[in-house]
C-alpha cells in the first residue's frame, strides 16, 4: 500500500507530498453530476472482528471476489475515510467532511490528525472558498471534522462561501449524547458554523434539487441518511454508513461496531441495498476502501461488487 513505485505527488505548504495508491483522488460522472473521491486516510490490514464484532477472516475468505481489492490473502480488510464531492449546475457539494487535523477525539487513529486532505481537494481543483454547500449522512466523528479548519486559536469554517445542511434531528441527537467526544465534535466542528449562521436544517427526506435526494436510513444512528442521485438516464447511491465494507453486500446482516441500532441498521442495509439493486444504481461507498465506487452483481440471494474505476485526478 505505501509502495514508493505505487505513489503520485500533492503539493502541500511544505512542497510535494507522496500520496499513496489508496489515497489518490479519482472522479466519476453520473448524468450531468460529477462526483470526486478526495480521500483522507486508507488502512489496510485490519482484523475484520475489530470493525465487525461478528465476522472473522474465515468469514471475509468465503467471499473470494473481495480479495486483493477490498481484503488481503489473510481476510483482513481495509478501510477508507473520504469525502465526495459533488458538482453539478454551477454547485459544488462536500458530502461528509472526514475527522480534520488536530482533533482531541476518543479513538487514537482519529485523534490530531495531520493529513494533506485540503491539499488533495485543492489538487483536484476544488477551491474550498468555491463550495456553496456541505452535507452530512450523519454526525460521526468522521463525516463532520473538516467543515472547520483552526486558524489561531479558533476554529472557523473551512466553506466560508458554504451552507452546511444537517438533517432535522441529528443535530439534536449529537447534542444530546452525554459524552465527551460528542462534546468536542459540537465545539470544535458544529458550534463554528452555527455561530457564522451558516447552518440550515434539512429533512431526512429531502430533495436538494438537480436530482440530488436523501433517504432516510436510520440505525447506524438515528437520523442517518443515504444520498440518491438521478441525473438524466444514471442513477447512484451514495451509502454513507448504511454499509460500511463491500463484503456486507454479501454478508448484510453483519452488524458494524458502533450502530447505534443494530436491527434497525439491518432494516435499513436490506432495503437500500434492494432498491439500489432494483435500479441498477453505481453504489458509492463512503468507507469503501480501494475501489469505492462499483456496482451490485447478483450473487444467490445476495451480491458481489463489481468496481467501477474513476478518473484518477490531482
Ligand atoms: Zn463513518
């Protein structure tokens, strides 16, 4: 994975950085909408039991198609946290902002972070000041971080220009929670923009206009929505943390470790994954790691992904 022969060069405020494989940016167009995967990390070599408390790497090796792309020989899986990009009709949507530098947070990977994910969204062309919205499946740790950036002391929005759109109820659901990482989360990524009133409240349901649309798929917590998009003859969805690695397209009823309903996370991975099934949508893998975005390919009474390279890009 870190192969130096494997590696591309973004420029960051000290000069050129070597980007690996599994960290480059890659775009994709559905219909009128383009799509860009900037990424902020990629792990590879993880117990699947440290993710999946239900699966083992003899689980992960009955599903031979995953390995190397999503897998390794041992069953171990990789993971990926990215951000997609969303441009279409003179917008340019950041859909779920990564963990962020320079965090406090309770799990150590994610904790003061010191990733070039701006460097990588600017090498693929997109200006942070150019963002007219920010949009969030929900407001985990790593779907929020870098709506803000630190400047001084403060944290301030990274989208200046941006509206950021947080589904009715998660906001509330994250202030609810009696916890301290729920409590730096608000401080340092949500309160900064509610203070520069940026924020707006957005239904679970909603229809964002040119054929962008949230579907409610509670569970992994209680406000989690899935984005559709329809654009001329294409159709896509983008997961979020409905599904976490392509091998639950196998296995759908493997619960991930921190669903805050595990039944209800279930409902809705079987529901979503039939519809997108249905339509023939691309499937965009938020956490998917490698090959994030592919299609869903009839395996019995389940599937197999079948990846989609994008463009790479930056
Ligand atoms: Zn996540």
């Amino acid at each position: 994975m870190t192969d130096t022969t494997e590696t591309a060069a973004t420029t960051g405020p000290d000069g050129p950085i070597a980007t690996p494989a599994g960290e480059r940016s890659a775009r994709w167009q559905v219909g009128e909408v383009t799509i860009t995967a900037v990424v902020e990390s990629e792990t590879a070599g993880i117990p699947p039991a440290f993710m999946f408390p239900d699966a083992d790497e003899a689980l992960i090796l009955g599903h031979p198609w995953l390995v190397p792309t999503w897998a390794d020989a041992q069953g171990n899986l990789a993971m990926r946290v990215q951000a997609f990009v969303l441009q279409v009709a003179g917008r340019t949507i950041v859909l779920d902002p990564c963990v962020g530098n320079g965090r406090q947070r309770e799990v150590p990977w994610f904790s003061d972070l010191r990733t070039p994910f701006l460097e990588r969204l600017v090498a693929a062309g997109i200006d942070p000041g150019s963002v007219t919205e920010v949009l969030h499946t929900h407001l985990h740790v790593d779907h929020v971080g870098w709506g803000t950036r630190r400047e001084g002391d403060a944290w301030v929005p990274t989208f200046p220009a941006a509206t950021y759109r947080y589904v009715d109820g998660e906001l509330a659901w994250l202030s609810s929670r009696d916890d301290d990482d729920a409590r730096r989360i608000h401080a340092d990524s949500v309160q900064p923009i509610l203070d520069a009133g940026l924020a707006e409240s957005v239904a679970v349901d909603a229809d964002l206009g040119d054929g962008l649309r949230f579907a409610p798929t509670p569970g992994h917590t209680p406000g989690h929505v899935s984005l559709w998009i329809e654009s001329g003859d294409a159709v896509a969805l983008v997961t979020g943390d409905t599904i976490h690695h392509p091998f639950q397209l196998a296995e759908p009823a493997v619960a991930f470790v921190s669903d805050d309903d595990v039944a209800l996370a279930r409902t809705s991975r079987d529901d979503v994954l039939a519809e997108a099934a249905a339509r023939s949508a691309l499937v965009l893998g938020t956490h998917f790691p490698t090959e994030p975005v592919g299609r869903l390919a009839p395996d019995g009474e389940v599937w197999r992904f079948e990846a989609a390279p994008g463009e790479p890009v930056g």
